[in-house]
C-alpha cells in the first residue's frame, strides 16, 4: 500500500490521511449515485474524461463549486460554476 508523506514527515495510509484532511479542511464527501448517472447522459460532450464528467455532474446536481485548472472542466462553466 502506498503511503503519504505529510510535512511533517510521517507516513500514513490514504484510509487514514484523507478522512483526516477532509475533516480538516470541511470537505464533505458525496457519493456516486444513479442520479449522478443519469445527467450524465444530459450533458454536452465537451470532455472525454468519465472521472471529471462525474464530477461535474455532481456539481451541477448539488450546487457544488468545482476548483480546476483543466481547460476541458472550464467548458463546462455555463453549467456549473468552475475556478481556477
């Protein structure tokens, strides 16, 4: 399994590491679900990327503001608010 390194150089495993910086930083986690599924068919295909179409899916479905730098996300910025 591969571990993380933190600033201060301890290793922790991404089941412990990611909760532990989602709560840090007030991140909530939102699962993949049909609903999320089915927009997807509804939405243009300006991007080919199934993981980031997914996301913007569930921005769109919850009002979720998307931070990217990904030219091919900001296509998407008449649907869903995107940031750099």
């Amino acid at each position: 399994m591969k571990r993380l390194l933190l600033d201060t150089h301890i290793f922790l495993a991404p089941d412990i590491y990611i909760p532990q910086q989602r709560q840090r930083h007030h991140i909530e986690s939102r699962a993949l679900d049909e609903e999320n599924a089915r927009n997807l068919v509804k939405l243009p295909t300006l991007h080919k990327d199934p993981f980031d179409r997914m996301l913007i899916c569930q921005a769109i479905r919850h009002d979720l503001t998307l931070a990217s730098t990904d030219d091919a996300v900001r296509a998407y910025s008449t649907y869903v608010t995107v940031t750099p």
